[in-house]
C-alpha cells in the first residue's frame, strides 16, 4: 500500500488528453530485448527488438551488462521502429513504456527515456505492467479472446493463472511457488549444457525424442489449488543426471549422450503436463469458453499443440500471440497503454520502476 501511495501508477487526465489517441509509440527494456513499436489503434506498424546476446557466455541475464546495453540500443531502435512505420516523432500521440516488473536498472532506461520523450512532445505518458503487456500480446491476431477468458502466462520470471472477466481487471487463480516454468527451462538446459535460453533448444531437441521415456514428476498436479512448482521438477532432471554422471561439465556429459532428446521431451512433457492440467480445471471450474495463453514459454511448439488438442476436445477457444510476439517486445507493451490511454488514464512523470511489480 506504501507504494502504491509513493508512487501512483495512474492519473486521470482530463485536460490534455484528445478524446482518442490512435498513435503510440511502446517502449520495453525490462530484461534483455530493447524494444519499441508502434501501434495505430491496436495494429501492429512496427516492432522493433534488439536481443542482447552478452548474456550468452554467462548463461543467464547481467543485469549491469542488460542496461548498457539498453543504454546503447534505445535511441537507434526507436529511430528504426519510427522509420519503420512510416512516421516521424510528431505524429506520436502518446509513450507507453514498461515500468515493471523486471531488472530495475533495464527498466529505467525505457522508463526514463519514454517518459522524457513524452514531456518534450507535450503528449501523454502511459506506464505499462510488462505482465499486462504479455496478457494483451493475445490480443495482436486478428481473433481475440472473448471475456470472460483465463490467461496462462507463463515466461521466464513468472507463472500466473489468471481469470480475466473484463478488460484490464486480473483476478489471480495460481502462480508458481518457486522457479517460473522458462526458468525451469533455461536452468535445465544449463544442467545439460546445451545454452541459453534454454526454452527454444530443448523444445527443437524434444522433437526428437520420446516424451515418455522418463517419467519426471508434476508436482501439485492432484493439489485443490491452482499454484505451480517447478523447483522439484528441476531437482528431479539434476539427480538423473548426476545419478548417471552425465552432467555438463563432467566426463561424459549429455550433450554427447543419445540419450539428450528423450531427456528434453520427457522434461518438457511434465511442464507441459502441469500447466494444461491446471489450466483444465480453472477453466471447467470457471465456466469458460476462452483460454489464452502468453509470455515466452506459450512459443513452445509441445505446449501449442497439447493445448489445441485439449482445446477441441473440451469445445473451447485457444488463443497463442503470433510467435514473435511471445517473448518481450514493445508491441504488446503498446496494446495495453493503448487500452488504459483510452480510458482515459495516463501516469505521472514521477512513476518510478518496480521491480516486482504485479497485476493481481
Ligand atoms: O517472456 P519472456 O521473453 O521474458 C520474461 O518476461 O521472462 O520469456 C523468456 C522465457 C525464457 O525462460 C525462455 O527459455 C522461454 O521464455 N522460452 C521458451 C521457448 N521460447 C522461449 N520456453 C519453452 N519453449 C520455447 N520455445
Ligand atoms: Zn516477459
């Protein structure tokens, strides 16, 4: 409550504001992409990102190395997304710019760089809850999801299950009580040696092998609430590993085992497992017709397919963002500030970045 009194997420603008703002320009920096788009009345004119690949070698994120980077990135992506779309600063009528949750350093590059570029055009400033950005990357197809909906949104710093009855109002069903499902991803490749992110070389390496092969465990799938767990899951691939001294970094470490594929499907069914079973039961417990389901994991092709599957058999509606809009990008950060401008809201200059900012 502190901080929300410290620091309001929003105003209502009365004066400024024109009765429809059509063109605006999203802006997103919270972990390791420097994106801008920008958007006319929800559609997509640009998208620009910039993937930070510094991180490669460490195997995860840097965060000091994260916002240089942005530093360096944000001015020229910004002048491409611009260019892109065919138009120039004038034409942008309002900034939407993530303010959380992310690496606080990362976030006060797009932050700071959104809002000065909203004082200096006299136009509004929209702060943007990155999660709500993933929520909204559902709705940048043609078909959108119908309210009342569940979400999955599932990356690699959160897992939430989510009831949407109406626009931009979350009602909080689950989320995971340790590692967020592409952490258990991206820790897993780590353990196999195979890079990072993790998620995309274990999901083309589990094409060809038997998801079957070993049965890991789906922690809390028989639980009467709607939290995940993926920490256990990942102990469980470590001691399989160890046990048959295959870990990366030992004599005979998996990447060279025939052994890999099966280990990456048979993690991968068990993540996938979790998350449809419990999304199952929200939506039959909640009556619903519509499930979406976004953040950097929802490009998995196994989770797309057991998804759709489950879709058709239980005569409901899945939706996926367009694949390049599953991982972060200034798109979707764009569609939610787009949503709350024209509810008339807008942040103040003030807004500070929060870290562990959440939507419900
Ligand atoms: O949404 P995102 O770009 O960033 C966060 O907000 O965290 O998600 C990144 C996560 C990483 O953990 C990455 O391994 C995972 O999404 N990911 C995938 C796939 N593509 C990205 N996980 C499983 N399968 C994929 N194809
Ligand atoms: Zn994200």
């Amino acid at each position: 409550m502190k901080q929300f009194e410290d620091n309001p997420p929003f105003q209502y603008l009365t004066i400024l504001m024109k009765n429809n703002i059509d063109i605006v320009l999203g802006i997103e920096t919270s972990c390791d992409e420097t994106s801008v788009a920008v958007l006319d009345k929800g559609t997509v004119r640009s998208n620009i990102i910039s993937s930070q690949v510094v991180h490669k070698e460490y195997g995860g994120v840097v965060p000091e190395l994260a916002s240089r980077a942005h530093m360096k990135m944000i001015v020229p992506i910004m002048n491409a997304a611009l260019e892109q779309a065919g138009v120039s600063q004038d034409d942008i009528e309002a900034v939407a710019a993530v303010y959380g949750p992310g690496l606080v350093g990362a976030l006060l590059v797009g932050l700071n760089f959104g809002k000065s570029l909203a004082w200096s055009r006299g136009i509004p400033f929209i702060g943007v809850n990155h999660m709500e950005g993933h929520i909204y990357s559902t709705f940048l197809e043609d078909e959108k999801p119908e309210y009342p909906f569940i979400c999955l949104t599932v990356s690699g710093g959160h897992t939430d299950l989510l009831y949407i009855k109406e626009p931009l109002h979350y009602e909080r069903l689950g989320r995971t009580r340790d590692d967020a499902a592409g952490e258990a991803f991206d820790k897993v490749a780590k353990m196999l040696g195979i890079g990072y992110p993790g998620g995309p070389v274990i999901d083309k390496l589990a094409l060809d092998g038997n998801p079957g092969a070993i049965q890991f465990p789906r922690s809390y799938s028989q639980a009467d609430h709607y939290d995940f767990s993926f920490s256990g899951l990942k102990t469980s691939v470590l001691y399989y590993l160890r046990d048959r001294k295959l870990l990366a970094g030992s004599g005979s470490p998996v990447a060279q085992s025939p052994e890999l594929n099966d280990i990456c499907a048979s993690f991968q069914e068990a993540v996938v497992d979790t998350l449809m079973e419990k999304t199952r039961r929200a939506v039959t417990q909640h009556g619903v017709k519509h499930v979406a389901v976004a953040g950097g994991v929802s490009a998995n092709s196994r989770l797309r397919e057991a998804f759709r599957k489950m879709a058709a058999m239980d005569n409901i509606t899945v939706y996926f963002p367009p694949p390049e809009y599953c991982t972060d990008n200034a798109a979707m950060a764009a569609y939610a500030g787009w949503l709350r401008l024209n509810k008339g809201e807008t942040s103040p200059l003030s807004l500070a970045a929060v870290p562990n900012l959440n939507v419900a």
